[in-house]
C-alpha cells in the first residue's frame, strides 16, 4: 500500500471514533486539507527512503492549517512549494479556527524543522531524497477552552483504540517506506516506533522535538539536532 492508501484505510477506521472528556472538538486535516496533503507525498513520498522522521499529530498552526506535518503556512508556501484550497473540519472550536493557507500565526515547531532542513539541504529534493516526515496521529484534540491536547494526554480509554488504529498505519507506511532509519520526533513518537518495529536491519532512535514547549529546543533546536542524527548513523 502508498501512502494515500494507507490514509484512507485510517481515516476509515478513525470515522467511527468518539472522544470523550477533556476533549470536545477532534479536527482531521487528512479530511478537510487533502489536497496539500496529497500534493506533499505524490511530490515527495516516493519510496524508499532512507531516513523517515516521525512527528505525533497536528499542531494548531501547521497541519491543521496546511495538511503537512510540521506544515507551518510560510515554510510550505515559500519553500515547499505548496498551496492548494482547505476546507472546514465540521465541529470547529472558535479559538481555533482552521484558516488554511491565509492563517497568519506561524508554527514554531514547524519553522524550525524545515528550517533546519533547508539550511542543511537548499532544496527539498535534496533533502526529500533522503527524507520523509510523517505524522502518528492524523488528528489534533481540543479542549473546551482551546486548549490543544497530544495523544498522550487524552483519556485512556480513547487512547487505547486510537494507538492501536495509529500504530497499525505506522506498520503499514513503514513497510512502504523501507528506511533504513525511523526517528521520532520526540520520546512518544520514538516509544511507538519501537513497540512495533521489529526489523533489526532498521535502526531506530528520536530527536528532541523542536516544540517552543521544550525548554531544550529553545537552546538552539538547529544546532542539536544534527548531533542526535549523527549518533544514531545518520551522514548529513
């Protein structure tokens, strides 16, 4: 299965669910953002690729706004390359308003990963050839007051079936991908990772993630990370 398979097998088995408290709005970019998303891996995704970074779900003004992991509006315009129409996920919670490609707030975490990718590598193809990056979780989890919820952190008891869904498409974009390298984005995406990866050939391992959240990435996210790639293998 490519990817856009795999992305429809897991937006039907995601339809049915239903997310209790703390959560009141569920927003899926993979429905209402397709038409970037679909553009980023047709241009981008093509398999093999030797190193797959793996995020956890959409940030507020990233992918929920662009349909790209880590899609912050600027970085997907102006260096990715990317523009296309976005709709409106169906419950949209008024502190959060899905704004598209006009959104004018920028995500952190995503300026700093394409950031860094393109002082590294100039062009996407460049980087691109080597790389992909995924996201776990196509959703993104709202509170009543806004606040964004990760996966982690909402209820057990919707959080057991949605890692399950999850960690089946990461077996699946894998097996598609056939890297040499998997990386989290952070310790929960590398815990997955790790719980279902079974390929000894496959070297896997995480990256702070450069969220304004961690303390350690606001030390100088661009100038840690190539150290923590290097450690596991990866020649930049």
């Amino acid at each position: 299965m490519d990817l856009k398979t795999i992305s429809d097998k897991l937006l039907r088995l995601l339809k049915p669910f239903d997310f209790g408290t703390p959560i009141t709005h569920v927003y899926n970019p993979l429905e209402y953002a397709r038409a970037p998303y679909d553009i980023y891996i047709e241009r981008y995704a093509v398999a093999p690729k030797e190193i797959v970074l793996v995020g956890m779900n959409p940030g507020p003004w990233g992918m929920v706004q662009t349909g790209i992991p880590f899609g912050d509006v600027e970085m997907v315009k102006n260096w990715l390359g990317i523009e296309a129409a976005v709709g409106q996920p169906a419950n949209q919670h008024p502190k959060r308003p899905v704004q598209g490609f006009s959104c004018p707030k920028s995500e952190v975490s995503g300026k700093r990963l394409w950031g860094w990718a393109a002082k590294t590598y100039g062009t996407p193809e460049h980087f691109f050839k080597r790389y992909i990056v995924i996201n776990y979780c196509p959703l993104a989890f709202f509170g009543e007051n806004g606040r964004n919820y990760t996966p982690n952190l909402i209820r057990v008891a919707d959080r057991k079936p949605l890692i399950s869904v999850c960690d089946l498409a990461l077996r699946h974009m894998i097996e598609y991908l056939n890297p040499q390298f998997v990386v989290g984005i952070g310790k929960f995406t590398a815990q997955r990772i790790k719980k279902n990866i079974d390929d000894n050939s496959i070297i896997t391992g995480s990256i702070t993630h450069p969220s304004p959240a961690n303390p350690r990435a606001n030390q100088g996210w661009s100038t840690i990370v190539p150290g923590e790639l290097q450690e596991l293998g990866i020649t930049l």
